[in-house]
C-alpha cells in the first residue's frame, strides 16, 4: 500500500464558489462597516470644526473654516462610498418582529380615550 487515503481530497488551485462567495460577501462586509467608521469619523471632524468655526469666538479663523469645509466634504464622499456599497435593490431588508402572544391575547380596552 502506499499509505495515501483514498478519502483525502484533492488539492485544488481554485476554491469553490461557495467558498468564494463566502470570502466576497465578508469582504463586502467589511468594507461596509470600514465606510459606516468612515462616515463616524468625518460627522465627528465636521462638529468638532464646526465648535471651532463659530463665528465670533476666538476660535475663528480661516484656517478653522477651512477644515470645517474640507470635513463636509469629507462626510460627502464618505457618505457616497457607503452608498455604492449597497446596490439596487440589495438593501438589507429588515423582517417585521414577530407578534407575542401576550399582545395578542390581550383584551381591547372598552372606552376610547380621544386627545389624552
């Protein structure tokens, strides 16, 4: 005998599709959350220059207006790479909560209440 199992599985160069859709859907992932990070991070520099670029405070300078301009584009163009990532009709779609039974079971109230 030459001590191979017959069982073993061949190694191939190519993974399968399914394994490949695997690593596209979590690389796809990834990348939503890395724009999702993305778009935290501009919001937060645009409020914290937008403190800084209040007109009249000692804080303002041009140089303040300036990168409060530059974080909403940023937040623009982080906000358009989020969106890109999603495609036509490939947005999440939420399932409703199922209904417990306890609202279900429970009694109508007798007297309507208007403008309480």
């Amino acid at each position: 005998m030459s001590g191979k199992s017959d069982t073993a599985k061949p190694l191939s160069s190519k993974p399968s599709s399914a394994e490949a859709a695997a690593r596209k859907a979590r690389r796809r992932g990834m990348e939503r959350t890395a724009a999702k990070n993305a778009m935290m991070a501009s919001m937060g520099a645009l409020v914290l220059t937008g403190y800084l670029a209040a007109r009249g405070g000692r804080r303002d300078t041009a140089s303040s207006r300036l990168w409060h301009m530059v974080a909403g584009v940023g937040l623009l163009g982080t906000t358009y790479w989020h969106h890109t990532l999603y495609g036509r009709g490939e947005a999440v779609a939420r399932q409703p909560a199922p209904r417990s039974k306890v609202t279900e079971d429970r009694p109508k109230p007798l007297v309507k209440v208007v403008g309480a």
